[in-house]
C-alpha cells in the first residue's frame, strides 16, 4: 500500500497507459521485496592487498606524469669568462686597440691582478696596506665600465689633461672616476678613495704600454 501511495505522489503529474503503469508497479515491488545481499567481511589479506596497489599507484604516478611533460630545454646562459696574465705586456698583446695605463699610483700600492673581462676589457688592480685596491679599466667604446653602481654622497666633474672626468665619492675622497675619449672608456676605483690631486694626477699619467 505504501508502494502505491508513494507512486502515485510521483506520477501524478506523468501521463502513463495502464500497462506501463503495471510493469513499472511490478518491478518496483520486486525490487523492495528482494533479498539485500551481505555485507562484505573485512579481510586482511584484502586489506593488504588494497593498499599494495595503492602504494604502487602513487610510486608510478610521478613517472607517468614525467613521461606525459614535454621536455623542456634549459635557458642558455652566457658568461664572460676572466682571462688572467702574469704582465701587462701580455694583456696588450692580447687587445685589439691601444692599452693606456696610469704611470703613475700613489705610493704604497703594487701591482696586483691583470685580467681582460668580457673579451675586450682590460682591467689592471693595484693593491695596498690593508687589503685597499685601486682598479683601474678601459675598453672599446663610450659607456660606463666600472661596473659601480654605488650610490656616493656626492657626484663632481674634474678636468685631468684632456678629458672631463666624472667624479663620485664621500667627504673629501674620490671612490670612483668615470670617463671617455669618445672611442675609449675608462674607470678608476679607489677601495679607500683618493683625493682629486692624486685622482688627476693619476688619469694625467696615462700613456701607451711602450711609452
């Protein structure tokens, strides 16, 4: 009866003929009227079993994604590697332009490093009491080479022989000189600074290797 009564809340509102209205009641019927089947028996061995194929699935997983992910090509990364020389001589040789040095440092600096970065840029560092350097470097063209970008308490231009040199530094010292011909760039950076007379006699001093 209950059967029924559920049925007909349902089909109240469908248009049914009397034969599919009897069928449809019949295996609703058998359908309750039907045995449950059992409820399954937790086994171990099932259990373990189970979890095997779990563990196997998730060590796989990862593989199987891998295999599915184009391969992906690393970013080329280009570097300018730093070729060290035992002189200067040998430096100039290897340029391809006119090495111009400083004839003169302040006292108490020897030389230290001579390298040429970036194929074309020749840099010289002198070294001092206390672990103080003065680098100096020149290279083909106008930009700035001194690789600095320190932000100095104060910026100046000085005048040394014939070129206008753009000085940075703290107090009264000079950390670091930039400067340029036009064709040529140069830099001087000084660990300790250095005052604008010996900044300018420094830069007044450069002259060819074998000058």
């Amino acid at each position: 009866m209950e059967t029924r009564q559920a049925y007909r809340q349902i089909m109240d509102a469908v248009s049914v003929t009397p034969e599919v209205e009897r069928r449809v009641l019949a295996g609703l019927r058998r359908s309750l009227e039907a045995p449950r089947p059992a409820p399954l028996r937790w086994q171990p061995r099932l259990a373990a079993a189970c979890a095997a194929l779990l563990l196997c699935g998730a060590a796989a997983l990862p593989l199987w994604l891998d295999s599915r992910a184009p391969a992906e090509t690393p970013p080329v990364q280009v570097t300018w590697g730093a070729q060290q020389f035992s002189s200067v001589g040998e430096l100039a040789d290897s340029l391809s332009y006119p090495l111009l040095l400083p004839a003169e440092v302040p006292d108490g600096y020897a030389l230290d490093s001579i390298r040429c970065l970036r194929g074309q840029l020749a840099e010289v560092v002198w070294q001092g009491a206390g672990g103080q350097s003065l680098t100096y470097r020149m290279a083909p063209g106008a930009e700035d080479v001194s690789g600095d970008f320190t932000a100095y308490g104060w910026e100046d231009t000085l005048t040394a022989g014939a070129y206008t040199v753009t000085c940075k530094g703290e107090d009264a010292l000079v950390f670091l000189a930039v400067w340029s011909d036009g064709t040529y760039s140069f830099s001087l950076h000084a660990s300790a600074g250095l005052t604008t007379g010996q900044t300018a006699e420094l830069i007044e001093s450069l002259s060819p290797l074998d000058a």
